[in-house]
C-alpha cells in the first residue's frame, strides 16, 4: 500500500451531543463533541469526522455551530456529514471550518450533486457516504450489497458497488463505506464488501462499521482501505487511537 493509512474518529451528533447506538437504535449519549475531538486529536486521530444524524434545519445550525468550536481547539482535518442538500450548504460547512465534507441521501436523489460541488469545491473536500447493506428477501443487485438511506433504515435497491464506483466517476475524492450489518456491533468490518468496492474504485476507500478489536484495523487495511474509521470503541474507552496505529504499525502497516 503506496499511502500511509489514517485513522479516524468519528462522533455521531445528535441535537449537539455525541451519541452512539447498534446498528443506529438505541442510541446512547457518549459526550460533548468538542471536548472529545479535542481528545481524540491529542491521541493522535489523523481526521475526525461528524455526521449530523439529526439533520434537519435546525440541526444544521446546530452542526455549524460545533464545527466552529471544533476548528478552534483542533488541528487534524474534519468532515461533516448529515443534511448537505446543496453545493450552499457544503459552503457553509467549509466556513465553518470543515474541511471535507460528506453526502449521502442527496447525491442518491440527485447524482448531479456529487460533480456540483467537485466542480466548485474541488473533488478534495467532497466525501460520498455510502450506508451499505447486504441484500434480503426479494431484493436483489448484482454485487449482493444495496445502498440504504434515513441511517440505514429505508433500502434503495441500487447496488452498493456500482453507485461506490459511479461516486467516484461524478466526482467523488473519497469513499466513506459503512457497513449498516455491521455498525456499532464491535463484530469487525464487513471485509468481503471493503474488497469488492475497492476492486471497483481508486478514490481513497474509508472502512467504517464493526470495529471492535486492533485485529480488526489490521484486516480492514489488508482488504483494500485506506483509512480506517470507528467511534464506539473510542468513545467508551474499549480502545485508543493509539493501539489501534500500533497494532497497524506491529502488522506491518504504514501508518501517518
């Protein structure tokens, strides 16, 4: 692997705290999210990544108001995610103090959206959140995997792969893929889907849902990613950024 690998935490926020639940119910509160950037980055995050998963009008301004204080203390790049509709809103994120910015359920009601803001920001700060799943019941996508929206509760139908491949085509500079099988159940990353988008993308590809033990890191980078992403076992002390880099680093890895 050419580039060093990073980790990244990620804090989901809800009305302005962190929250974190299994397979996004039963969600718990984990804290403030400026304090716990501020010690995720004194632990040596190399990014940290919100995503609004209360995304309405107000949680907007909400968010905007957290990225702001959060700029202020931190110093490693940070993405926001969660109720970007427009290339106005991705504007105002950046302002703000983000760096990267995310998108999900707008790009997949309009794709046009992901070349819209690469065009003006720059494919650099532009994330593609894809919330994947595999297939059950009737439906069925050639990969096996479908894209899932409203934090993985409402299917798509649209393959996972092709619409990870398509991002990447209109414009797309990184792949975040979330496993919603595997999300906030320490179970490890879905590794037989990390392998098949990254056979299919060369945009840097986030692995993120399940991680549970270092082991996991490790096997997440040996299936194809280029940065690895967790928050529950951060939050709730199970593990640190740092024995999570030196296990990394113990298999062999290049770490940033």
């Amino acid at each position: 692997m050419s580039v060093a690998l990073r980790v990244i935490a990620c804090l989901d926020v809800d009305a302005g705290r962190v929250v974190k639940g299994v397979n996004f119910a039963g969600l718990r509160d984990a804290g403030d999210p400026v304090e716990l950037a501020r010690r995720y980055d004194a632990e040596g995050a190399d990014e940290i990544t919100f995503l609004d998963v209360s995304a309405s009008a107000d949680g907007r301004a909400t968010m905007i108001e957290v990225v702001g204080r959060t700029a202020d203390e931190v110093f490693v790049p940070l993405t926001v995610g969660g109720g970007v509709r427009a290339v106005a809103d991705v504007d105002r994120m950046l302002r703000a103090g983000a760096d990267k910015v995310g998108v999900n359920t707008a790009a997949i009601a309009r794709p046009e959206l992901i070349g819209e803001i690469a065009e003006r920001f720059g494919s650099q700060v532009l994330v593609l959140s894809v919330d994947a799943r595999r297939v059950t019941g009737s439906t069925r996508t050639d990969s096996g995997y479908e894209v899932t929206t409203h934090g993985g509760r409402r299917g798509t139908g649209i393959d996972a792969v092709g619409w990870a491949r398509r991002g990447a085509e209109l414009g797309a500079g990184e792949i975040l893929l979330n496993s919603m099988d595997a999300d906030g159940t320490t179970a490890g990353f879905d590794l037989a889907m990390l392998a098949d988008v990254r056979r299919e993308v060369k945009v840097p590809l986030i692995a993120s849902g399940g991680a549970g033990t270092p082991e996991h890191f490790v096997q997440a980078a040996r299936a194809g990613a280029d940065a690895v992403l967790a928050a529950s076992v951060f939050h709730f002390g199970t593990l640190t950024i740092g024995q999570v880099k030196d296990a990394l680093r113990a298999a062999g890895l290049t770490v940033r």
